[in-house]
C-alpha cells in the first residue's frame, strides 16, 4: 500500500514525505475493527523501505475521536482461541508502528480509548487537540487490555499512574497526559496537524539514517532480551563508516547545511 489509497476502514496519502494515515470510520468512532488494524500495519509497513517518506501522520477522521477503542461487536462472541489470537495479532500491528523506521506522530483528535489508546501509545509521539481523551475502559468489560496496553502505559507514566487509570478505567484530559508525558503537547484542534507536520519538518532535514538508529536504540531500552547501551555503542560506531556521518561533519565544519542521502 503506497501513495493515495482508500479502504473501507483508512485513508493514507504521501505529501511533503509524509504519509498521512486516516481513520475512516466516523460513523463509528473510528473503532478498531481487526481489519482497520490490518490495513494500518500495511500502510506503515509499505514505507519502512520507501526514501521518499520521512515520517508518519496518524489521525482519525472528524473532530470526536481518534479511535474510540476496539470494535466489541466484532469480538463479544469469541472463545478462548479466538480472544487469544486477536490480541496476538493486535501486538504484531502494534510493534510494526513502534518499530518503523521512520518517526510516526499519533494525532490525537477526540477520543483514544482503550484499542485506540492503545494504537496512539505504539506511535513514537502523540500530539494531543484540547478535547482529546485518553483511557483503558477494558475493566468495564470485564477483560484486560488486549493490545499491549498494560505494558507501555506503565513505560509512558509509571506503573503507579498506569494501574490507577487500568484498574479504575477513568479518562485521562489532554492537559493530564501532557502533565504526566503521555503526550507530547497539547494545541488546539485546529492546529493538530500544522503542529505534528511542524515536528516532521525538523526531522526531514536529518541523517534518514541517524534517525532510524535512534528509534532503533530508544526502542532497544524497553526490549528485555536487548542490552540498550550495548545496541547505541554498536549503532554509533556503525556511522563512523557511513557517507551521512562524512555529509554530517563536513557541513559542521564548513558551516553549511547538511545534504543527508540516508
């Protein structure tokens, strides 16, 4: 999936190097059925390799919701196997986002419950509108989160914070994720966009290379079979032979602006 496309569930368009991916299902909250997931990770996946993207927009449509959880419709009749297996595949999505190369901005519009909370979390950084609203509701259900939840709230605010909003299922205000660094920033609904192209800007005038690699290494600190020291000593030593950091350091030296070919 490159370029312009549209499903029943998203929409993604590249301008400027960058993919703007959008949730298509207002009518619903922008929900997570499981294919909207499916067709989330293609879109991402499709530009790991792509040199004319530089990062990611991902946003839901309207001004009510980001993604107001998982579909439960889809899944109220599951069994044992079936529950197991949809929260393993959320997970494979979900670390394709975290692993992407390139940086990828949650736009949090409204809503981000529980799925949708979810998917904005496994985002590299999330910008926040001022009616936005975080939470894990799964409680309410009678269930767990399902997509990773429990382990990067707790990697994002605390384990104290995280269990108080996991086990009592309240929301979380955008200026209370701010305040607790679960988002990035906090600005009005219509500048949401402007402000995560704004980050994007100052990222495509970077190392495409350099930028990988610090991905590579802030996600490396949470991997517990990965050393993160040992994975930046090998990543910043690997430079030593690349043409970006040859690019880089002569720009400095010569005071002008880089020219990064990745």
């Amino acid at each position: 999936m490159t370029g312009n496309v549209m499903t029943q569930n998203i929409s993604t368009n590249i301008e400027n190097g960058i993919m703007y991916i959008t949730i298509t299902r207002e009518s619903k909250m922008n929900a997570l059925n499981i294919q909207t997931l499916k067709d989330i990770r293609e879109a991402v996946a499709s530009i790991y390799e792509n040199n004319e993207v530089k990062g990611v927009i991902l946003t839901g449509a309207g001004t009510k919701a980001f993604a107001a959880g998982a579909d439960i419709s889809e899944f109220v009749n599951f069994n044992v196997e079936e529950g197991t297996r949809m929260s393993a595949e959320g997970h494979a999505v979900l670390n394709t986002i975290e692993k992407c190369p390139k940086p990828v901005i949650a736009a949090v519009n409204g809503f981000a419950l529980g799925g949708g909370n979810e998917l904005a979390m496994s985002c590299h950084m999330r910008i926040a509108s001022e009616n936005a609203r975080f939470g894990q509701p799964e409680v309410n259900l009678g269930i767990t989160p399902g997509y990773a939840g429990t382990q990067r709230l707790a990697q994002l605010i605390g384990r104290g914070l995280a269990l108080e909003y996991l086990l009592t299922a309240d929301m979380i205000t955008a200026h209370d994720a701010y305040r607790m660094g679960l988002v990035n920033h906090v600005v009005p609904q219509d500048q949401l966009i402007a402000k995560c192209e704004e980050i994007l800007s100052k990222v495509k005038t970077k190392s495409p290379a350099a930028v990988a690699s610090v991905i590579r290494c802030v996600n490396a600190y949470y991997e517990k079979k990965m050393d993160g020291n040992n994975v930046e000593i090998n990543e910043f030593g690997n430079f030593f032979g690349s043409e970006d950091f040859r690019e880089g350091t002569s720009a400095f030296m010569e005071k002008r602006k880089a020219n990064f070919k990745g």
